[in-house]
C-alpha cells in the first residue's frame, strides 16, 4: 500500500534525494522538449505504491506525463458486477496530481481484460444491445467521473481495428454494432467535456492499419462524435517503422483534423519469431535460447542499431512536433518492460532508454540531441 498523507513526505523526500542524482544529467527528457509535447512513462504497481523508488526517481526527474499498465483497465478497477476496487487507481492518480504531470487514463473499453461478466447477463446468455450500452455507459459514468478533471486525457476505445483495417469482431462489436465506438467517446466526453479524448491502436505505420483509422476518425468526426486524438502505440522494431514511415503517419492522422499521442512507445530489439509487426497481446510462443541471444548484455553493434532508430523517431516526432500531444514509453527501465515477457516469457529486453540499473542507455542521450539541444 502506498504510504498514508502523514508519512508521505518522509517516503517523498527518499526519492527525491535519489533524483538528485540525476542533476549531473545533460538536462532531462522533459526539459528537452518543453513547449513540444509532454514526455511520459507507463507506471507499473510497484511505481505506483512507491516500492520502486529508484524508478520513481527517474518518473519525477525524466517525465512530465504518466499513464498507466494497468490500473485503470475494467478487470482491475470492475472485475465483478458491483464491485469497484480504486485503491491502485487512486494512487496513481494522486502520483500525477502532487508531481504537476499530465494524467493519462488508459483504457476505457478493449476486447482484452474485460471481464466475462460484463457481456453477459445472470444466466450466462449475451446482453442485447441495450443492455450492454447500459452498462458500457454506467462504468465510463464512473470512471471518468471518479477522476474528472484529474486526468486530462483518456484512451477511450483501443485496439478496435484488425491489421486490415477492418472493424474487430469484438463482443463489443458483436453485441451493440459498429457504433459502440461512437457511444464509448459520447459517454466519455458527457462524463468530462474537458478531457481529451483519444482512439488508441498499434502498427499504424502499416499502409492498411492506418486507412482504417483514418476512415473511422473520418467517420466520428462527421457524425459529431468528439474525438480528439489517435493514439500511435508505437511498439517498434530496430528496422520498422523507417523515419519516413512514421512521418507520414502522423501528418497523415494530424490531416483528419486530430492531435497525434505516441502512447506506447519502446523498440523490440530481439529476434522477432513471427511475421508482421503486432503487439496483440494474445500471441504466445514457447521459450528457446534462440529467442533470447543477449541475456547478459547487448551486443555494441545492436546498441548502435538501437540508439540510431530512436534518434531517427525523435528526429521525425520533433519535426512533427505541433501535432504531437505527448510521447509515452511503455516502461521506465529495461527490467520492468513487458517485452520481457512477450510474446516469449523469459527474455532479456533492451526496448527503453534506462537500463535496468536505471542508468541511461546511449539512446537516451540521442533523444535528447533529437529536440536539437540537450535541455531548454
């Protein structure tokens, strides 16, 4: 549990101390590109109760936005009719409102860890339409409500289309229709009409992905639906997406009318076993050594690898800044990433840009020298 009102300054002033290490850093991330858009980190359950401390230095040093794993997600805060567990939720929220930092509330409605429950009725068959809309509305309603005006940005709907671009035959889709997407934003904006509304999804520099979501903001906006943003997840590769593929992404998002949030960010340095670019999180394979080439250390040539592809995003994300939001890495040190985990358990990631001593990795510096100068 986090520590109480009375003892958090005790538990604060341990981290900062530690942050005071950071100083002798060439400036910060957030520093380096104030005024361009808020540079976040995702914040795991140990952050956010403050058992990671040396973590948590880096978050209040390095960032000025956090989203969360998951802590706002249906199963964690809704996992039974009724039930509202907003003690993990709570802290995460109050972690952003004492450090000044832009909140983001990640995710209001996904076909993954949702619970079982909420499709059905009490003897098992599926809602109808109504039914589900009912309860779609009553969880947004207090959700956002909880938080309204606390967290200024919401990841409404995520992960709704197929790599083709077509819509996912989700229970969501299945039950209510197509437009359980344009009802999710409603409810949320009628919740908060202050909160920036955002459609969130993955490998959106793919040709296919990326028509399908720019024909569904197409297609909100013209029905009124207030949409706000597009999410990019950005879960990347050392060679995908190129530069000029990510460029044309965003200018290609930012030309509907919408900001751009890069929500998800970090880079999969090991051997991919599959074939595309993807991050859904159903996908599992079984652990081999062949899988994980680098478990005691990345190798000099892959760190260059590495630390040239962030520059090049950076390069295009400050270019493209005006319609950048904020970036957020998906993680704040190497050893806490998912990718360690997925889609092979076990393996030794390097996809962020603190390592997992929490020192800074030699992308870190490139990120930096992106935004044209060490710090503002």
């Amino acid at each position: 549990m986090r520590a109480p009102l009375s003892r958090r300054p005790v538990l604060w002033a341990t981290i900062l101390m530690a942050a005071t290490a950071w100083a002798q850093q060439p400036g910060s991330l957030k520093q380096a590109y104030q005024g361009d858009f808020y540079v976040g980190a995702a914040m795991n359950a140990a952050e956010i109760t403050g058992q990671d401390q040396q973590n948590d230095a880096i978050l209040l040093e390095q960032f000025n936005s956090i989203s969360p794993e998951n802590a706002l997600k249906w199963a964690i805060v809704n996992p039974e009719p009724g039930q509202y567990n907003w003690g993990l939720a709570d802290q995460y929220v109050a972690f952003g409102v004492e450090h000044h930092m832009w909140i983001v509330g990640h995710n209001l409605v996904w076909h993954n860890q949702v619970p079982a429950w909420v499709f059905r009725d009490k003897g098992g068959k599926l809602l109808t339409r109504a039914a589900l809309l009912a309860r779609l509305k009553e969880h947004i309603f207090t959700e956002v409500g909880r938080y309204k005006g606390k967290i200024q940005s919401w990841d409404v709907v995520n992960e709704a289309l197929n790599e083709d671009g077509t819509p996912r035959q989700s229970l969501w889709y299945r039950i209510i229709g197509p437009d359980y997407i344009a009802k999710a934003f409603e409810y949320a904006h009628e919740a908060d009409p202050q909160a920036q509304l955002t459609y969130n999804d993955y490998n959106l520099a793919s040709a296919a992905k990326l028509a399908g979501v720019i024909r569904l903001v197409k297609e909100l906006k013209a029905e009124g639906v207030p949409i706000d943003c597009v999410g990019m997840q950005n879960h990347d590769h050392l060679d995908s997406p190129t530069a000029g593929q990510e460029d044309a992404a965003i200018r290609a998002i930012a030309a509907t009318g919408v900001k751009v949030a890069i929500s998800e960010l970090d880079i999969n340095i090991l051997p991919w076993p599959g074939t595309g670019n993807t991050a859904d999180v159903s996908i599992h394979m079984a652990s081999s050594p062949k899988w994980n080439p680098w478990p005691h250390g990345l190798p000099q040539d892959v760190q260059k690898k590495l630390t040239e592809q962030y520059a090049a995003l950076f390069g295009v994300f400050y270019k493209d800044r005006a319609d950048i939001s904020r970036v957020t890495f998906w993680g704040v040190t190497n050893a806490q990433s998912w990718l360690n985990d997925w889609p092979i358990p076990g393996r030794t990631n390097y996809p962020l840009l603190f390592d997992r001593e929490g020192k800074p990795a030699p992308a870190y510096y490139a990120v930096l020298q992106a935004a044209g100068q060490t710090a503002k």
